[in-house]
C-alpha cells in the first residue's frame, strides 16, 4: 500500500514539473511576443490558460485524495504540502504569462516607446529563477535557489527603474501614457512572478529539509 | 553519581531511565535505553513488530520480573527513586504505574467490582468510599454514562469499547501518577479508537501516559514525545511534531515514510 503512495508521489512531481515547466513556458513565450510583436504566438499563450487551470485542479484533487487515504509523514508529508503550495504559486505564474500575452495587441498598434531592453532582461531573470526552482524541486539540490534573495533584488531593481523611465515618458507626453501603463504592469507581473518563484523555493527548502525559511 | 542524577532530576521528569539493557535468555531485548518522561504528558512509542517498545513500557512498572529467564541491567528512576533497588515495594511501584494491555481484560465480575477491586486490595473497605472511588473513576474514563444504571451487571457485557475504558477506569481507582498502555487501541473499531483517545488526552490534565502504539498517526495525534525503537534501541526520541515532521535520522524518516518495517 505505502509503495504504491510512492509511486503515485513519484507521478504527481512529474505532473507538477509538467505544470511548471508550461508556466515558464507561458511566461518566457509572453515576453517573445512582446519584444517580436507577435499576436499569434500571443493568442497561442492564452489559449494555453485552461491547460494550466486543468493541471492545478487535477493535481489538487489527487493531493486531496492521497492525503486522507495513506496519512502521509515527515519527507512524504512535507513534499505533499509543497506540491499543493507550488500549484498555486505555478497558477499565477502561468496567468501572469497569459496577462502579459493580453496586451500585445494593443500595444503592437503603436511604435514602441524605447527598445524594452530592461523586461526581456527581467524576463529571462525570473525564468531563470523558476526554471532554478523546478529543477530544485526534481533534483532536491538546495544550491540551484541558493542566490534567490539576490536575483529577486535584482528583479525589484529593474521593476522599479522600468517605473522611473515610464514615469518620465508619462510626463513628456500624455500619448505615451497607455503604453507605460501596460509597461508598468507587466514590469509589475514580472516581479510577481519573481516572488513566487521565491515562495516555490521556500517550499522546496521545507520539503528537503523540513526547515522553513524566508526568501526574498 | 547515579544517585545524583536522580535526584537532580528535572521536575517535570516523572520516570528516567539510564542505560537499560534486558535480556531474555541470550536475547539482548533492550540496548542501552535512556530516556525521560515527562509529567502530564503522553509519551508514545512506536516502531516495527519486535523492537522491544512492548518490553521497555514493562519495564517501567516491571512487569519483566514475571518472565523466566529476563535480566536486566541499569535504571529507572521513578520521582527520582531507582524501582530497581532492592528495597522497593513492586506492589507499591505498580499501584503508582498503572497498565492498559493491548486486549480488554475485564475480571469476570460486575463492572462496580472491578473497579473497586483495586481500592479493596488496598484496604478501602468503607461502602460510601469505595462508591465514591468508582463513581470518580468512572466519570474520568468517560464510561460513567453509559454505565451508570448497570453497575451490578457482567463486566463481560460491555462492547468492546467499553471494556478497554473499563479497565482504564479499574488503574485510576488506585490512584497512580502513570498509565502504561501497550497498544490499547489495537483491538478496537475506529469509535471506540476515537473515544480512547479523546479519554487519553484528557487524562493527561492528571496523570502521564506512556502508550505502545504501531498506529503512528495515533501517535501524532495524541502525544506530546514520542520515541522510535528499532532492533532494542532508542533511535530517536523528541517532540511528537518534530518526530513526525522532521525527524533526525534517517531510519526514523524510512520507517514513518513506510519505507521498512
């Protein structure tokens, strides 16, 4: 009976790496279409919206099925409490993707402000994080989050340089306004989306070593 | 030295043993055993079949003496006493520890004679007192209820259930400071399990328990310390959350992960 709740653990991490690797998916492909001005592969990121919802409520019912039925322990117990906070954390990664894909087309009407240079680059920081964050959590291996506080500052950093630059475009011209909003808001999703991969990464740590600790 | 440990003994540290090794026969049982329990508290221990939880719960009220050929060595002090010292009285000692056994074993007589049983050995021979005592023993292992208007009637006629806190309500009505329960579930459905439970963590505003159990969520549930036995040997022993969430070694984490035993 306990074998089979491990092989069963074993099959929701890898739905879970499934779940996380399409959130990052989602995210990264957002920030392309963003930078290429790409409405289809905006429209393809937004279509992937229930896929992830569906993953969230499957993987959630099997916890809620696996927990009364073998009263998980230590390690066992621990990975089950992270799984069920990663898929809400994974969620919000994914539909932030989807926001960001949201406003490409209309932001593709008019010529871009500046070059974006700053949100690919948060874009591909935050990947990285939870990319890190995924493989930590297959592998177990603690160093791949070791630097989290750093890189989440980092993402604050550029949240809040994006912030300034619009704020100054903002006040030389009023036209410039409902571009930077959306810039703001995505700089804003992306620094979400950091502190979630940050929250992940608590996780992983509880679930590897039973302590809790507080990332960024 | 001895002598000093046990008398600088914690307060709260009702029963301590120190390097407890028992034999049966050639058999090492028990390797090297030291340990506190704490007043007020519920003490599991848990671990696979033959790990010797079964054997170290008797040797705090040395129900090991009645075994042919067991030896023991070391000590357990109880309020800072070595029960082991000749000059004990093992009556005494095991008036104050009480027992639960894994099977109800209610003494074929009615459910009032059995609880009075204990006191009248003990020499309570006044009618109004002993009613008193089984009335309050009663009450506390939560069977007075059901029990109240059959009193005279065949202990034998209770459920199963009722039976198992009959014989808990037969060890309070000797007034002891610890209960011993070598697996006192095991033999009941999961209501009766419920209600000794719920009876176990009551109890515990009183007395301190020690409970053998291979239920480890039942452990969970209702202990403040458990401790971990494999192969004779104490692996692991702390706080129940820490034991179940986080435990330290290795062989505790595989055995409640279902990884062995």
């Amino acid at each position: 009976m306990v074998e089979r709740f491990h092989v069963k653990l074993d099959d929701m991490k890898e739905e879970v790496l499934k779940m996380g690797f399409l959130a990052e998916e989602m995210l990264e492909k957002s920030v392309i279409a963003l930078k290429d001005q790409d409405p289809e592969l905006a429209e393809e990121i937004i279509s992937k919206k229930e896929k992830i919802a569906a993953l969230d409520f499957n993987i959630e019912k099997d916890v809620l099925r696996l927990v009364p039925l073998y009263q998980p322990m230590a390690k066992d117990m621990r990975t089950i409490a992270c799984i069920l906070k990663m898929i809400t954390y994974l969620t919000r990664i994914g539909r932030y993707g989807k926001d960001i894909a949201k406003v490409v087309p209309e932001l593709i009407q008019e010529a871009p402000l500046c070059k974006l240079v700053n949100i690919p680059y948060m874009a591909e920081i935050v990947g990285s994080m939870i990319h890190d964050a995924l493989k930590a959590f297959e592998t177990e291996d603690l160093t791949l989050i070791a630097d989290f506080d750093e890189r989440d500052d980092k993402v604050d950093a550029l949240r809040y340089s994006i912030f300034r630059e619009c704020i100054s475009y903002m006040t030389e011209n009023p036209r410039n306004i409902t571009q930077c909003a959306h810039y703001i808001m995505i700089a804003r999703y992306l620094e979400r989306c950091a502190d979630h991969a940050c929250k992940i990464a608590e996780k992983i740590h509880y679930m590897v070593t039973g302590e809790h600790i507080e990332i960024g | 030295m001895d002598m000093n440990m046990g008398a600088n003994m914690n307060n709260q540290t009702v029963i301590r043993t120190q390097d407890i090794n028992l034999w049966y026969g050639t058999t090492h049982a028990l390797t090297d055993i030291t340990m506190e329990i704490q007043k007020n508290k519920v003490t599991a221990l848990i671990g696979p079949s033959g790990c010797g939880k079964s054997t170290l719960i008797r040797v705090f009220d040395r129900m090991n003496d009645i075994i042919n050929g067991c030896r023991i060595e070391g000590k357990v002090f109880f309020n800072g006493k070595n029960i082991y010292d000749p000059d004990i009285d093992v009556i005494e000692i095991r008036k104050k520890i009480g027992m639960i056994f894994q099977k109800p074993n209610p003494f074929p007589m009615s459910v009032y004679d059995n609880v009075a049983y204990g006191p009248r050995i003990h020499n309570v021979t006044k009618r109004a007192h002993l009613e008193e005592i089984v009335k309050k023993s009663l009450k506390l292992s939560a069977l007075w209820n059901e029990v109240e208007d059959r009193l005279g009637q065949s202990a034998l006629g209770l459920s199963g259930g009722q039976q198992q806190r009959l014989c808990i309500a037969r060890a309070l009505a000797v007034e002891p400071e610890v209960i011993l329960m070598d697996e006192p579930t095991s033999a009941l459905d999961p209501i009766a399990t419920a209600k000794i439970e719920d009876l176990i963590t009551d109890l515990k505003k009183q007395y301190t328990v020690v409970i053998v159990t291979h239920n480890m969520q039942q452990a969970a549930r209702i202990s403040d310390y458990t401790g971990f036995m494999y192969l004779g040997k104490l692996i692991e022993f702390g706080k129940t959350v820490q034991v179940f969430e986080r435990p330290e070694q290795e062989l505790t984490e595989n055995y409640i992960t279902g990884r062995f035993g």
